[in-house]
C-alpha cells in the first residue's frame, strides 16, 4: 500500500465537491466540503472523479484545480518547504507563447 499526500487527497475532495468556487469560502465551509466528499467517495472515489473531470472538460477542470490548491494551501496554512504545493497561473483567459 503506498502513502497518501494528505494535501493533494484534500485538494482532489474539494475540486470533487459540490462547493462553489470563490474567495470568500470560510475554514469552517472547506473543512466540511473536505470531509462530507471523502466520505462520499473516498480518497480514490475523488482521484477517480478529478480524473474523470480533466478528460471530459479538461478547459474547467484546471481552474477548479488551481481554485482547489490555493484554498487548500490557505486553509491548511501549507507553507513552501513543508508540502509541494503547484502555484497555478491566472487562468482568466488564454495563454499566449511569445513569438
């Protein structure tokens, strides 16, 4: 059995949950989306389901991705150096390389 990234399996529950994306979600709230998803699906029921999400809308899925990290990250105070957490770019509108 290997280990599990107590960071990632949080971010893949809350990308799962049925949490609406914003700001303006408190501790209390990602807690509970955390913990009512898991118990829902499990922490492979949720890698499943992200999985699932980026091969039908792989466009949604990364920004829900990112949303996910970030609040992950500033709930669960994950500081550089104590977990690998991926800074995602903007992802507002499309990318351009430079020429």
């Amino acid at each position: 059995m290997g280990t599990i990234d107590i960071n990632a399996a949080r971010c893949e529950a809350l990308f799962v949950s049925c949490q609406p994306a914003g700001d303006d979600i408190g501790a209390d709230a990602v807690r509970d989306a955390i913990r009512r998803t898991v118990r829902e699906f499990g922490i492979r029921g949720c890698a499943a389901r992200v999985a699932q999400d980026f091969g039908d809308y792989p466009e949604t899925a990364v920004a829900r991705m990112c949303w996910a990290r970030r609040i992950v990250a500033q709930t669960f105070s994950v500081r550089s150096g104590t977990a690998p957490v991926l800074l995602c770019r903007d992802m507002t509108g499309p990318q351009q390389q430079a020429a």
